[in-house]
C-alpha cells in the first residue's frame, strides 16, 4: 500500500484524507493556506474574528451532522451548524492532525517513475505517491492536471459561480439591513458564539460576475456605500471568491483518471454545499479503499 496525497484541506480533502488516515493508509495533506477549511473560511484581525465564507452549514445527513458536532460544531437558530471559535475550526479538527504541508500550492500533477508527482509553484517535487486526491475547486483541478489526458473534457460542464464579501467589523454594536440589493445574504456574524460587531455580506452571483476583476478597495466601497448610512467600521475589506458556488455539478461522487490512481472531487462533484464536499471526500476514501 503505497502513501496517498490530498490537494486542498477543505471539507472534501479533509474528509477524505481522515477517513483514509483512519483506515491505516499513509497520507499527505496540501494546502496553498495557512489554515485549514478552504471556503469553510474565519478571518482574524485586530481583535476580531469573522467567517466571511460560509456562515455556517446546513445537514441533511445525520452522520454529517455528527461529523460536524464531533468537530466542536454548534447548532445555530437561523444558519445550521457553525464553528466555535470559527468555521474554519470544524475542518481542523476534523483533520485531527493527519500529516500536512500548508502554504505550498500545487502547481501540477504528473506521472513519474514509480507512482504520482505534485510539482509546487517553487518548483519542488513531492512524492512519488502511489494515488492522488484532487479536492480543489474543477476549474483550478483542471489546471492541475493539464498534463493528464482526459481530465478537461470530464470537468467541462462544471460551472462554478464567484462571490464578493464584505467583511466588516465596528467598535459598537451596529445594525445593518437583513436585506438590500446587491447582496444575496447579510449575516450578523457578530451573534456567532464568542464574536461582537462582526457582520459579512455576501454580494449576489450576479453582481459579484460584473464586478469581478475590479479591486479589493473599490469593491469594498461600493459595497459598503449600498449598504446606507452606518457607523464607521474599524474594519472594512472585501474578498473575492472567484469558485464560490457549484452551478452545474459533474453529477457523480468525483472524477476516476489513470485506473483510479488520480481522483477529483469536491462540493462541485454533487452541489453547491459542504454537505456535498462532505459526500464527494468520503466517497473518495472508499473508492481508494476498495
Ligand atoms: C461566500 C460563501 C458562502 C457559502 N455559504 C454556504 C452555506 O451557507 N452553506 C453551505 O453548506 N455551503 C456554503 N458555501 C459553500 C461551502 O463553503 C463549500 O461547499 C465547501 O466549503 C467546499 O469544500 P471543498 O473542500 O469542496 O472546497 P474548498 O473549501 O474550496 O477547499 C479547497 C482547498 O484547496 C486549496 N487549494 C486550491 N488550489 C490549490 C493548489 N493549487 N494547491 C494547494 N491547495 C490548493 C484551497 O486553498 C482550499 O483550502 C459557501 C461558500 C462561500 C464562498
């Protein structure tokens, strides 16, 4: 049984790489972050905190719901499960420190003598591994493997959707409006388990495709100009999620190539949700353990 690379320490990566941890099998996580959770993301500042990617997680499956719970997830009135301190939190814990190298990103997977290669953007080699997981968003996947026959035409029809968010962070408790357009949801993150004066609004698909390619400052503005009067934030900053949301998924758990040796997978593989990169990462540890 040779050892297995996971690319990406999202909820899909992680989930598989536990699951084949627990199984025995030798495995390496990577992550071009710092920190674990992917979109499933806390930003931390000067005396804050605040998850500007999902606010928190909506389960279907009960095992789901128990995997997040067992990760020090708590159930929230209005947004499902959410991490205590952080979204973020639940994957790292759920990692439960399988082996991993973060910050490296990966710039490309190819075949080399005796198994697997990742290729970073240093230009480091790592491996050879005897399997790949793939858990990065499709396009960024078939970046990946442009080398790898077959892999673009099969994550084609994947379309993934960007997202603005506006982080914000007052001195004081504020009040913004639940509803206001351009944005699809206006979370008071603030209410979150141990936050204060935190709130995050997510712009709509649609405006967050116009506006996709100006910058961090300028979004930040004009988003915050719809927004009406408010207290001055201490803390205003915009992020971009250029993958945010799966639109059309590939429609199977995750992507076979090279005989099973190389698998891709992620939310995108099911749907738009964690639950689905949940279901996508342990329907990859199963396929490499059967
Ligand atoms: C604004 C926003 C709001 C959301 N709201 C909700 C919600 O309310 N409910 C819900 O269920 N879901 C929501 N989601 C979706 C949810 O966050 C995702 O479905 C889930 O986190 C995807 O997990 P994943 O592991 O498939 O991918 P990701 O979380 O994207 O993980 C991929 C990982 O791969 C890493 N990576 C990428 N390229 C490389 C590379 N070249 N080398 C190394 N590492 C790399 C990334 O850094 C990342 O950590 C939201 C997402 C966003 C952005």
């Amino acid at each position: 049984m040779g050892s297995i690379a996971i690319i990406g320490a999202g909820m899909a990566g992680v989930t598989a790489a536990s699951a084949l941890a627990d199984a025995g099998r030798a495995v390496t996580l990577f992550d071009k972050s710092r920190g674990y959770g992917g979109r499933m993301a806390t930003r931390r500042g000067d005396g804050f905190a605040l998850d500007h990617g999902a606010p928190g997680v909506a389960t279907r499956d009960p095992a789901f719901r128990s995997a997040l719970s067992g990760a020090g997830g708590a159930a929230h009135p209005a947004l499902g499960i959410v991490g205590d301190p952080g979204m973020s939190s639940i994957v790292k814990a759920m990692a439960n420190g399988v082996p991993a190298q973060m910050g490296v990103e990966i710039a490309a997977i190819s075949q080399a003598s005796g198994g697997l290669e990742l290729t970073d953007t240093g230009g480091v080699a790592h491996g050879p591994f005897a399997q790949v997981i793939c858990a990065v968003p499709a396009p960024q996947a078939v970046r990946l493997a442009a080398g790898i026959a077959g892999v673009e035409a099969a994550l084609a029809g994947v379309v993934m959707a960007p997202t603005w968010s506006l982080l914000l962070a007052f001195d004081a408790p504020a009040e913004l409006p639940r509803r206001a357009d351009p944005f699809a949801k206006i979370i008071d993150d603030g209410a979150k388990p141990g936050r204060a004066n935190t709130w995050v609004a997510h712009a709509s698909i649609q405006w967050s495709r116009a506006h996709l390619e100006e910058t961090r400052e300028t979004v930040a503005e004009r988003l915050l100009a719809t927004l009406g009067p408010l207290p001055a934030p201490r803390y205003a900053s915009a992020h971009r999620w250029r993958y945010a949301f799966t639109e059309a998924p590939l429609g199977a758990p995750f992507h076979s190539a090279l005989g099973g040796r190389l698998l891709f997978g992620g939310d995108w593989a099911l749907g738009p949700d964690a639950e689905h990169a949940w279901q996508s990462g342990r329907a990859m540890a199963a396929a490499v353990l059967s």
